[in-house]
C-alpha cells in the first residue's frame, strides 16, 4: 500500500491494555514496544475537543489522575478509538499519532505538567484549585 494510509510507517503487531496500571501497552512491527497511560492517553486525545479546531487552540484537561480505559474499538486498518471511563470516546488515535506520542512521551507529558502548573489545575479530580 501507499502514503494513503496516513503516512503510518509502523504498524501495532498487538495491543494490550493492562486494567490494574491503566496503560496501554503497543508492539510495534519493528519490535519496539510503547507504553501509554491511560491519563497520557485521555489528555493527548486527538479529538477536536482537546486538540482544537485550528493551530494553537489545544486545551489543558486537568483531573485525569484516576481515567481508565473501558473499551478499545479498532477503526479500519489505521486506528483505534478509545472509551475512557469519564466518558470521553470522541478521538481516533491513528497509528501514526500513537508512534509520534509514545515517541515523544517524556517531552509532552512534561509541557503538560508545566502547563497544569502555569495554570493552577492539578492531575487529581480532587485537588481544589487554584
């Protein structure tokens, strides 16, 4: 097949999610393997509801601490969409995005926690704010 398939370049060979760590775990065909919280997962979701409409209109979700993923749909041959247990299924997270995420893992989750930060939210659903 060609670039028509969203530019993906590595393909999941098996994808496990581990229901007591809340994580994701990916075997790709080149024989890495990539872990995914299910909180990284939720706050990095690829919906237009997290991710914007347009360049720089991403939004920061605090209080996914405790997120879990209930269910796991395959869409066609390039994605999944992920059911998370505070009800948020609205993002297909193609297998590109995925490698790009689980690639840049360390770089994004600490902007994301810099940004909670900066901004008086915390990770805990709990946590009063600031």
């Amino acid at each position: 097949m060609t670039e028509a398939r969203f530019d993906t370049r590595h393909y999941p060979v098996e994808i496990r999610y581990t229901r007591d760590k809340k994580q994701l775990e990916i075997d790709w065909d080149d024989g890495r393997t990539m872990i995914y919280p299910a909180e990284f997962l939720r706050v990095e979701s690829p919906s237009a509801e997290v991710q914007g409409h347009g360049p720089g209109q991403h939004v920061i979700v605090p209080g996914r601490m405790h997120v879990g993923i209930m269910e796991i749909v395959p869409v066609g041959n390039y994605a999944v969409r992920l059911k998370f247990d505070d009800l948020h299924d609205t993002g297909i997270y193609s297998w590109q995005y995925l490698r790009e995420i689980g690639e840049n893992h360390d770089r994004i989750w600490a902007e994301y926690l810099a940004k909670l930060e900066e901004k008086g939210l915390s990770r805990d659903p709990k946590a009063k704010r600031a």
